[in-house]
C-alpha cells in the first residue's frame, strides 16, 4: 500500500461551530484504518484545541501555525521565538497598550489587564481555562512558539508590521495578528512531518479555508480549499472541495476508500 498523509486546518475545515460532522469524522477515521496518517494542521496552540476535534482521532498535529509538532508519544518539531527580536517587539506592543498572548507547548498566558484579546477568544468558544493569567512574562520568553496580537486597529497592524519585518505576519480582518518565524509557516511544519514518515510529495493531501492555509495548499500536491473558502483561498489550491456544511472533507476522503 502506498501510505499517503492528510492534513486538516481546524475552523471552517473540519470543525463548524465547535463541532465535526459525524460523517466527516467517520471518514477521518476509516482512512486511518486503510493505514494512512492523518494530522490536524492549525494556527492554534495545543490548549485551543477543542474535544471534538480531539474525539475524532489523530496521528498527531502541527499547530501555532508549524512551529510546533506532535503525537501522542513524540514532538516531532519545536520552533522557538527567542531570538533578539523579541524583546524589543513586546516593549513596541507595551508601548501602544497593544494586548498580546503568549503561546508555548504547553499553555497560553494573557496579562489579567488584557480584556480585548480574552472577549474575542471567548466569542469563538475558548473560554478562561485556556488561559494562564497570572505568570512571570521573562519565565515564559524561552519556551515561546508563537504571539498572537491584537493591535487596536487593523492600519496599526501594518505597523507593527513595517517595524518588524525580520518575522513573518498574518493579519485577519477583525485585526487579529499571528506572528511566527520567517520561513516557518504551517506549509513548513506540513513538509517537515511528510519527510519525517517518508510520505512523498505525490501522496500529500490538504483541506483549508483560511488565508492562512494559502501557504499549505500551495506547498502538498493535493490541496484542496473548501467550498466555503474565499476565491482568494481558492486560487492557490490544486481542487475545490465541497463547503464544510456539505461535508467536504467527508466527500474527498470517501472517494478514496
């Protein structure tokens, strides 16, 4: 059997509303038992992971946007943050009162004066047990993965930007901004599992949405954006999958079995 691997991002992918169709997660788990590897593939850090998702069944996951990569039993990849940058960025953000989290491996820590960052997640179902309020910011700098921003408006993201340019930055719309490592994106940490299981380039599979899977569905040859995602998303995916209402993902995986 020729193993393949699939990648799955997380919201408006595979979780809709906090949750995964049943139909989806049968198909997830029927192609892991054909013996191929399936990892989730995400922005977020491990706390943000929602019990759904972790119901249906990994091989593991590639989160803070490929900085960090796991299973069950091993990292497989840790990308850190600490390099002379840092420092005078979280002084910038200080400075202009811009509210910031800082995520590692193992937990995620939001200032208790930080009220914007934490209504915003809890909107979208992360609630206040994700979050490590009371900490020593210098004691959390050496394990960093990855800062999520909110930088007041979406002009002082361009910025944040501009000062900064020796990282790489995403930025949605409601001015969330997500900072990593040039040159290590979600695209990255994908490949790097890949060649960790020997998974050649013609057996890589992707499903996204977002425009922070556009990097992703360029680098696997066979991406496919979601039939919910924007025309932009979808002008740099291989295939168009059905919307996640439809069941996409299920729809793909189902044709394979």
């Amino acid at each position: 059997m020729d193993k393949k691997i699939f990648f799955f991002d997380i919201d408006g992918t595979l979780c809709h509303m906090n949750k995964v169709s049943p139909r989806v997660a049968k198909a997830i788990q029927d192609i892991r038992k054909k013996g191929h590897l399936c990892f989730i593939a995400s922005g977020r850090p491990p706390t943000f992971i929602q019990k759904a998702v972790k119901e249906v069944g990994f091989d593991g996951f590639v989160l803070c946007n490929g900085g960090y990569a796991f299973t069950e039993t091993e990292t497989l990849h840790e990308v850190k943050l600490n390099d002379e940058h840092l420092l005078p960025l979280l002084s910038f953000l200080k400075e202009n009162n811009c509210e910031y989290i800082l995520q590692t491996k193992e937990a995620c820590f939001l200032d208790p004066a930080y009220n914007r960052l934490y209504e915003f997640f809890d909107r979208i179902g992360i609630n206040a047990k994700a979050f490590i309020r009371d900490y020593n910011e210098e004691d959390v700098l050496n394990d960093l993965i990855k800062i999520e921003i909110w930088p007041n408006t979406y002009e002082f993201g361009a910025v944040i930007k501009e000062n900064f340019p020796h990282y790489t930055w995403h930025q949605y719309m409601n001015s969330n901004m997500e900072m990593y490592i040039h040159g290590k994106s979600k695209a990255w940490g994908i490949m790097q599992v890949a060649k960790k299981y020997d998974i050649p380039y013609e057996k890589t599979y992707c499903f996204g949405d977002g425009t922070n899977d556009i990097e992703m569905l360029e680098a696997v040859c066979n991406s496919y954006a979601m039939g919910n995602a924007s025309d932009e998303v979808k002008a740099h995916a291989k295939n168009v999958c059905p919307s996640i209402e439809e069941d996409g993902i299920a729809v793909v995986l189902e044709s394979m079995l």
